[in-house]
C-alpha cells in the first residue's frame, strides 16, 4: 500500500470538534507518548484547494520530522481527515472535482514516500453533541469554520460513509481503509456516548499500547 508503515506513529482521525485533541492528549499522558508540535494553520483554511493543500504539507512535515526520531508519537487532522473533507468540500462545491483529484494525487505521492501510521483511530461525533459543541466552546476558528449545518452534516457523513458503512468515496480511500480493516489496526471510538476517561479505558482494551512503557 505505501513504502512504509511506522509502528510508532498513531493517527487519530474525525471531524473537528469530535475530540481528538483532548483524547490524544489522554493518551499521550497515560502512555508516554510523544505529540508532535501542532500545526500551526488555522483550520478556517480547510475550505478550499488552498488550505487543503498547505494542510497536507505540513502534516507531512511533522510527520517526517517526528517519526524519523523513532518515537511514539501521534497526529490529529491527517491525511485520512484532508481527503475527507476533499470529498465533503467538492459536494458542497467549494473545490472543484479537479482541485479535489489533485489533492487525491498529493496524498498518493506522500503515502509512496513517507511515514504511514501503524494504526487508525476514527472518533465518531453525531450532529447534535458536535453543534453543541461548537456552540459551547465558542471558538473563533470553530465558528468561522464549521457553523453551518449543512457543511457540517455533510461533512460527519463523509466520515460515517466511509468508516462505518465501507462505501468508498474514492479508490484511495477504499485501498487505505481496507488496509487498516484486513490488517485489524482500524478503531473506531464513539465520542458522542463515552467521556473521555471512558474512552481511554476502551482504548487500553486494545493493548496496542504494550510495547510502551505505562506509568
């Protein structure tokens, strides 16, 4: 599927709001793992060919950056989130289908080139606690970004499409998930029922996280 998989390189994937960051920090705590530095663009840029692009290109950065150190470490808003939300953006055509098969190709270059996480965690969000949410945290970027329910819809869609139906957007999409489905290293986490807390207990059922050392 790509030229390498890192056994210490853990991504989490979902739409913003689903609790990704506040999950991974969770773990990297409880298990010693390293966060990578966070990216600094603002996710008001995922809303056109543009953003999708420089998004991409500085997850890749990270990802090089902190892999090649042989680390545990783990990402949020990857490669796996960039062609989902090139899927959901060409439906509520803010990108062309052009721009959004271009997007398609970059990601096929970089899984040829770089680093490919060991495992995959998708934390799933529904509408009504996602727009709570967002409502909730107030958040300059979250408002500007996702407050709009048809985006937003659309977008959570993509993900359940995708993840928990296994009706492909696209070939890439359909190779890397059943990648991860044959391989058994694909989780999916529904964080609109569990705290935090109660995730990470599922998460520590995996016992994915044996080789590290826990506090």
């Amino acid at each position: 599927m790509c030229g390498l998989i890192s056994n210490y390189f853990i991504s989490f994937c979902g739409i913003h709001g689903a609790g990704k960051t506040t999950l991974e920090k969770l773990i990297s705590k409880k298990y010693n793992l390293h966060i990578p530095t966070k990216n600094n663009l603002s996710p008001q840029r995922m809303i056109n060919y543009n953003g999708l692009s420089a998004y991409l290109d500085n997850y890749y950065f990270q990802v090089t950056k902190n892999t090649n150190n042989s680390l545990f470490c783990t990402s949020r808003f990857g490669l796996m989130d960039i062609l989902i939300y090139a899927e959901a953006l060409n439906k509520l055509e803010k990108i062309s289908s052009i721009e959004k098969n271009d997007i398609i190709k970059k990601c096929i270059n970089y899984i040829e080139r770089y680093p490919f996480p060991k495992y995959l965690i998708n934390l799933t969000c529904d509408f009504d606690i996602l727009w709570n949410r967002i409502i909730e945290r107030d958040k300059e970027y979250q408002n500007n970004f996702i407050r709009d329910e048809k985006k937003v819809r659309i977008i959570i869609d993509e993900y359940h499409t995708n993840f928990v139906c296994n009706i492909f957007s696209n070939k890439l999409l359909e190779k890397i998930i059943s990648h991860y489905l044959l391989s058994g290293s694909l989780y999916i986490l529904d964080g609109s029922s569990k705290s935090p807390n109660e995730l990470i207990d599922e998460i520590t059922l995996w016992r994915i996280f044996l080789p590290m050392n826990v506090n």
